[in-house]
C-alpha cells in the first residue's frame, strides 16, 4: 500500500488499480483514504473503481459519501457510483437490507443526475454508469428512476435505459418506448422494441411487425422478431415465415450472414407453435444445415413431433441414422440432440404423446452407444464424436429416465474431460446415493490428468452435494491441487457443507509469467499493436489495448504468433450481441489448458469492444468476443483489450460456423503522447 502515497500520480493511480484486481479487503481502508484525500482527480476516480472491483461492503460508505456530494468532480462520482452497483450486486442474501440502502443510493444519485440544471453540453458519464449499476444492485421500484432517462438528449442514455428496464424486465415508461420505436439510433429502436416484447405490449404489434420485417438495422429487426415471440400473437408467424422463406433464397449451405436472422425467425415460429404450414421450410433448412442449427431443430419438435422424428424413418433405420451422424458429424449429432430433448421440455407432447419421447429416449441412448454401433467411418480428419455426448447427456437426463444415474456413472470413464464434467453434473442433481459417492470418488484420480479442469470442478460439486463424510474427505484432497480455481472450490464446497473452513489453504495464484513475459508485455505499452483477423467472411482489424490490459494483450499475442486460432471455428454468434471464438474444440468449452488472471480495467463495452471470455473469475484463456452493440452490462466483469477499429462490418456478417483462416499481429511505431 505505500505506493498509493507515491508522489507520482500515475504510479499512485496505478497501485490503486492494482489493489482492486487484487481484490483484497485490507486495501479497502487505504482506498476511502484515498478517494477522500488525494489531490489528484484521477487517483481519487481509480480509488473509487478499486473499491468495487473489491466488492467489499466495508467500502460502500466512502463511496455513497462520494454521492451525496454533488459538488464532487464527475470522474469520481461515476465510479463511485459504479463501484457501489458492483459492491450491492455481490452482497450475500442475508444482507439484503444492506443491498436495498446501496441501492436507494444509487436511485437518489440517479434523480439528481435527471433533475439537475444543465449547463452547456452535460456529462452523462454518471447518468450511464448509474443505470448500469440500478441494473446491478435491483433496487426495488427501480423502474420509474430508470424510465426519466428515456427522454434523454443523449441517445447512449436513452439506449442504456432500456437496456437497464429490459434486463431487469420491469414494464415502465412504455409510452415513451412505443416512441422510441422510431428513433433515429438504431441501438435505442433495438433496446426499446426489446423491453416492449418483455412486457408483452400488444398494443405494439403492428409496430414490432413492421421492424421485424422492413427496419434497415439487423439489430432491430433481431430485437423486433424475438418481441413478438413474447407478445405470443400467432398473427405474426405468417409475415414471419414469408420474411424467412425469402431469405432463403440464398444458398445457405455457405452460412450468408442472413442465416442469423433467418434463426431469430426459426426460434420465434417455434415459440409461436406456428401452424404446420412452416414445416415445409424447417424441413428444408435442416437438410440444407445438416442438423447443425439447434434452433431449428427445436422449433421443428415443436411445431410438428410426430413430423421430425418422422424424418429419421422407422425404428432401426433411425437408430442407425443418428449413429452414422455422431460418427460423422457431432455438431450435428448435438443439434438432433437439442430437438429430441425438446420433446421432454414440451409438455403437450411429453402427455400426450408418450410413444414419441420413447422413440426420442431410445434415439438418445443410440448416440449414446455409437462405439458399440458396429459402424466405421473412414476420414482422414479427426470427426471427435465425444464432443456431441455432453448434449445427449443433457437431453436423455430431460426426460428424467429411472437409470438416469447409472448411464451418467458410466460417462465417469470417459477419456474425453467435458463428457465426464457433464455426468457428474447430471449426477450432482440426483438425490445423493452412496453408489454415486464411490463413483464420483474413483472419477476424481483421472482429473489430475486433465488440460481442462471442468471435470474436477464439477466432481467437486457433485461430491458436496452428497453431504457424506466420505464426500467431504474426497473434497478435502482437492485442496493439494496446483490449479488455485480448484483449491477455491473445494474450500467452498467444504464451508457449504459445514466440514470447516480451510480459507488458508487456498493460497497466492502461481503465475505462469515470467520476467521475460512481463518485460515483453509492459514493452508494448505505448505501441501501435494491431491483429488483423482473416475470417471465411473477409478481414477486420483489432487495435490492442497492452495499456489496458498488458498480459492479456501478450497472451493473446502469443497464441496467435503460434497459429492457435488457424483454422478455428466461430461457435458463438449472438446477433445484437456478440460473436465468439477461439476454442479450437468447437463447442464453446475448449481453451490452452491454463487459465490468466482478469485485468479489469476502465475501458467501456461500446460496439466493437474485444473482451475475454470466462467462466468466472481468472478463468480466461483464449476464447475471446466482439460486442455487436454496447453491453454496459459487461462493464467491469470481462477484461476489454482491444476495439475493432477496421471491418466491423465483416463482424456484421459472421455466423457461427465461420472460421478464423489467420490472426497476423503487426506493431507499429510509438503512439504520439496526447497532450
């Protein structure tokens, strides 16, 4: 803590940021000092974001002091006011009262900020981070606070406020949002068009329709076409399907970036439980996706059942049909899995018709069994059939079949680590046995051979769940692991369970950096950094931010030097959201083998933001996303360490599916210093 008496200011802003990603309790004393006494704004302002980045309550009273002084620089009270929103987010359920005056804080904050005179052109930088923290801590009655922002002159404000009301799903201000239907920012229609379908607006049908269908924004349209899944109005489905039919006409097998909507449109038909008339197109899309589009599949099983099962003919046919598509395909295999497993979650089928979630069951435990098929495909390409089981898993487990954990013990011994992640999962959700105990213990030895640690993450919350002595002591042997993340949940899953607390024994992270790395690092500060990302759609370019987040940037570097992302598959796309990338499984679970420490850092998510990827805390590795749009959400939580500066609009088009060809990083001369 001395360097926060520095008398550099950058060194004491620095050790101020340096304290919050530690997160350590005992720098909340020095930080209030700080954030109360220091003579540089700056410092104060880092001070107030450390201190939520602790999320200690211990901190929120020097900032809530930062609040209710209106005459407070405006840097400092926007984080403060950030930092109180991340503190009552983390704050146990027994502090809820607690929780609530945090949040009456930020509500009172909130109201001067929309009441006060202005002069000139205003900042909004505490309107904005106000709403995200109203978002973060749910204080009650939140909602009429929030809706006065809607009519802002700023039309981030006015898009973050509802954002704010439609994740929180609160229903106010709707006049106004009908209104902002036809704003001139399309960020503003596809958040206003968003909280109308939460709310289940009828009166803006005609409205949402019309977006869905004609606006020129695919974010709108997006947001419009799952509105009117929420309004339930089967009027829409037919536009809907024409809308769909003519997007179509594309050749889609080459994944044009109008598959994203034609998607969007699948799921909402699917939700609507449209007339059969869409079947015909369902149909076509799935031969021409192969099965590998789950949103299809779903709204197939639930418009027609007795149609789609249909498809794989009868009996042993089918069986020997969805073994010859693991064995081929598994992103396939995993998008029939979701649509059998859709038959469970439907309850007019799972009632009424009880014959067809037989033959789904007897489906599931086919693909299961495709070892023992009898069947070989011969492809000089690696097929990893194993990556499909974690879906059948999941959907055989819907139907809550009676030997639901036996097959899950046997998954145990897979060689594959997110298979058997998945079983001790399913079997951690089962009423505890002592059968599952003994499996789940003799599971645990082969997790110390694992890259991934899914596995032993998941082991160790299954075991707590069996609330057995001989659980516990299993528990306890994870404590010697060298993975910290694994210490971590063994400590906590043995205080959950009331067998001790053994907080010391989780340790200091063991960084894999050395001074080589860190010196290679920090030598990017100050340098043009750029990696230019060669995709199946053409090329965008990231500007790197090593100021922001210097490992982060390294590693991120370092993978690509090595042709890690060469040839990897885009498995996440979220149209208004992100794209994600850079597991070269395939199926959003894979990664380097190691895990980096988060660099949270001040840098907003504003459209084309480049984040890490987690899990949770110190989880990040090489999947990494690019926003579509601001998600101020993410503010704080995600470490941003690079903005797409070229070819956003190849981001745009990306479906998943696509494939990074190449990331070739290129450095430039010295930034010139801004004066």
């Amino acid at each position: 803590m001395q360097l926060l008496s520095n008398q550099s200011p950058a060194v004491r802003k620095r050790a101020a940021l340096a304290a919050g990603r530690i997160g350590d309790e005992g720098a909340v004393k020095s930080l209030s000092d700080v954030l109360e006494h220091d003579s540089d704004i700056s410092v104060r302002a880092m001070a107030a974001f450390a201190l939520g980045e602790i999320e200690s309550d211990a901190g929120a009273d020097a900032l809530i002091a930062v609040l209710k002084d209106t005459s407070a620089p405006v840097e400092i009270r926007a984080r403060a006011i950030e930092g109180l929103g991340k503190i009552a987010a983390a704050l146990p359920r027994e502090k809820e009262a607690r929780q609530h005056e945090l949040g009456a804080a930020i509500l009172a904050a909130l109201n001067y900020e929309v009441s006060r005179p202005v002069r000139g052109i205003p900042d909004t930088s505490v309107s904005l981070l106000g709403l995200t923290a109203a978002l973060r801590s749910r204080p009650p009655d939140a909602g009429p606070t929030i809706a006065k922002f809607l009519s802002s002159f700023d039309p981030r404000v006015r898009a973050d406020a509802a954002n704010a009301l439609a994740r929180l799903r609160l229903k106010d201000g709707l006049d106004q949002l009908r209104k902002l239907t036809s704003d001139v920012d399309p960020i503003v229609r596809a958040n206003a068009v968003r909280v109308l379908g939460i709310s289940e607006d009828k009166q803006s049908y005609d409205t949402l329709l019309a977006l869905a269908t004609n606006d020129k924004d695919l974010r709108v349209r997006v947001n419009a076409i799952r509105a009117l899944a929420s309004l339930k109005d089967l009027r829409a489905a037919e536009p809907l399907l024409k809308r769909g039919q003519l997007l179509s006409q594309r050749n889609l097998a080459n994944l044009p970036p109008e598959l994203n909507e034609i998607l969007e449109i699948a799921t909402t038909l699917g939700r609507l439980r449209s007339p059969t008339s869409a079947t015909g197109w369902l149909h076509q899309l799935n031969e021409t996706l192969n099965h590998r589009a789950p949103e299809v599949e779903l709204a197939f099983v639930r418009i027609a059942p007795a149609t789609y099962l249909a498809e794989f003919g009868p009996g042993a046919q089918a069986k020997r049909k969805v073994q010859e598509t693991i064995l081929l395909d598994w992103r396939a295999a995993s998008g029939i899995a979701a649509g059998l497993g859709e038959m469970a979650a439907t309850p007019e089928i799972a009632s009424v018709m009880p014959q067809l979630t037989a033959s789904a069951q007897s489906l599931l435990r086919a693909m299961l069994d495709y070892r023992n098929s009898g069947l070989h495909i011969n492809t000089l390409v690696a097929v990893h059939s194993e990556y499909a089981i974690p879906d059948v898993l999941r959907a055989l487990a819907a139907f809550k079949p009676p030997d639901l954990a036996s097959v899950a013990r046997a998954e145990l011994n897979d060689g594959d680590a997110i298979v058997r992640s998945t079983a001790a999962e399913l079997l951690g959700d089962l009423p505890p046995a002592e059968e599952n105990t003994r499996a789940l213990i003799a599971a645990w030895p082969q997790t110390t051979n694992d890259t991934l640690n899914d596995a032993a993450l998941s082991i160790l919350d299954a075991l707590g769940k069996q609330k057995s002595s001989a659980a516990n002591e299993q528990v306890k042997q994870a404590l010697k692991s060298d993975d910290h993340l694994i210490r971590r949940r063994a400590v906590a899953v043995l205080k959950a369970n009331g067998a001790g607390d053994f907080s010391s024994q989780i340790g200091t992270v063991h960084t894999r950096n050395t001074r080589a790395d860190y010196n290679r690092a920090l030598g990017r500060i100050g340098k043009n950094v750029r990696a230019v990302v060669t995709t199946s759609k053409g090329s965008f370019t990231i500007e790197l931010l090593p100021e922001a987040a210097p490992l982060t940037v390294d590693n991120f570097v370092q993978l690509a030097q090595r042709d890690y992302f060469r040839n990897v598959t885009i498995h996440r796309v979220v149209p208004n959201f992100v794209i994600q990338d850079g597991d070269p499984r395939g199926d959003g679970n894979g990664g380097p083998g190691y895990q980096i420490r988060c660099e949270i850092n001040e840098v907003p998510y504003d459209r084309a933001a480049v984040g890490m990827a987690l899990s949770g805390k110190d989880t990040g590795g090489s999947q990494w996303f690019v926003t579509h749009s601001p998600q101020p959400h993410l503010d704080g939580g995600y470490t941003v360490f690079g903005r797409v500066v070229a070819g956003m609009d190849v981001v745009d088009k990306i479906v998943r599916g696509d494939v990074i060809q190449s990331i070739v990083i290129k450095q430039g001369a010295t930034r010139p210093r801004k004066r």
